[in-house]
C-alpha cells in the first residue's frame, strides 16, 4: 500500500468542514491535519493532527505540514460578517487567497475549495462576485490541480446562524428540487456531506488541470470515494 497523501483542511469549524472531518474518519489513503481558529470536538476513531492558530500563523503550520493537497472550506456569512462588505471580504477572498499561497509556496499541488453556485467576477450581488473574484485569482496560484465547487443551497446542521428565510428554504429544497430541471439543476439544495465527500475524492485526483463542479459534478465526485480500506476488508 503506498504512503498516506497528507490533506491539509481550512475550515474544519463550518458546515462543510465538519463533514471533512468525519468523512476522513478511518481512512488509510491520506492524513488529514487541520488548521482552525478555535478548538473543535473531534469525532470518535478521529486520528487527524489539529492545529489551532491566528491566521497570521498559519504559513509556518503549512511549512511544517507540507501537504500535497489542501481543502478550503473557509467562508463567513453575510451576518457573521456585521453586513460589512469588507468584513466579508477580509474571510472569502483575502484569507482564502493568502492560504491558498502559503499552501502552493510550501510545496502543495492541489486545491479543492468550496464557493458557490452563481459565483461570476461580473455578478451584480456582492456575495457572488466575491466569489467569482476569488475563483479567478485562485487558478493564478500555480497549483498543478484545481478544484472549485459551486453547489447550491447547502443542507445539513449549521447550528444557529442561519436566517429564517435561509431556514424556510431549506425546508422547501425537497419540492424546490423537483422543479429544478437542466441548467436550473445547479441551484438545487445539496446536502452537505454530500459536498465534503467530493472535496475528499477530488484531493486524491492526480489529473491535473482546473476543475469547476456545479451539483452534478459534486455527486459524481462524491459517489467516486473509495470507501476506507478498514470498511472494504
């Protein structure tokens, strides 16, 4: 069996992130590490390495790390944010982009980030054109491979954050999805997990090359995850 590839994952507090975590739970095809902000409460059989830093710490964490892959799960709201533009700004695409650089300059190869669906440089909404902004000046980083993933309505329990409305349609995503056929597909809800699973599979990709997956791609990519070799024996 060769060696475990080391993963480093950014944004192991979110929604997204914690599904990472308990995804990678038993898995002998990498070594997860994770760098935080905060403590979190890992999950049982969890052998991960956790790293709790400011973000200005973080270069050193990836020069002794070194990881061939990174998942970036990184992301605010608009509410945790105050409804300041710079606020979110400073989290979805000034730290999104000095991790991806601290990454690719201590040696890893491959990124997989979460952003969103509609996300365009061009987009009228500021929330989308952010991350249509961050999108482009990831693929000027240099990895060798490069994933974005663009779902739709993340589903799963984010804790107390979300808005009524966001909570409303969330609530209504199961009919919503039924009428949501062709190129209105990609804004169908998507679990979370479901996402988490593809950032797995698409870190152990050795394509190179710039990737963008709308839902459709995300549930491939999901379904393409071994399962762990302790499951399979």
């Amino acid at each position: 069996m060769s060696d475990p590839m080391r993963v480093a994952l950014v944004g192991a507090t979110g929604l997204v992130g914690r599904h990472v975590v308990e995804g990678c739970v038993g898995r002998r095809d990498l070594r997860l590490a994770a760098i935080a902000r905060r403590e979190m409460p890992l999950p049982q059989g969890a052998t991960m390495e956790m790293f709790v830093a400011e973000p200005d710490n973080w270069a050193q964490i990836f020069e002794a790390l070194r990881p061939r892959a990174l998942i970036c799960a990184l992301g605010t709201t608009w509410k945790q944010a105050g409804e300041d533009e710079a606020a979110f700004r400073a989290v979805d695409y000034d730290l999104v982009l000095d991790t991806a650089r601290n990454a690719r300059e201590h040696g890893c190869e491959r990124m997989v980030v979460v952003s969103s669906v509609g996300a365009d440089p061009h987009a009228k909404q500021f929330y989308l054109r952010v991350k249509g902004e961050v999108e482009k000046e990831l693929g000027r980083v240099g990895f060798h491979r490069l994933d974005i993933l663009r779902p739709g309505l993340l589903r799963g329990e984010r804790g107390g954050d979300r808005r009524p409305a966001e909570r409303l349609a969330i609530a209504a995503s199961p009919l919503f999805n039924l009428l949501l056929h062709g190129k209105y597909a990609q804004y169908r809800a998507i679990e979370a997990e479901t996402v988490a699973r593809a950032c797995v599979s698409l870190a152990l990709k050795p394509a190179r090359g710039r990737f963008v997956h709308s839902n459709s791609g995300i549930e491939r990519a999901a379904r393409s995850l071994p399962l762990p070799v302790a499951e399979t024996e």
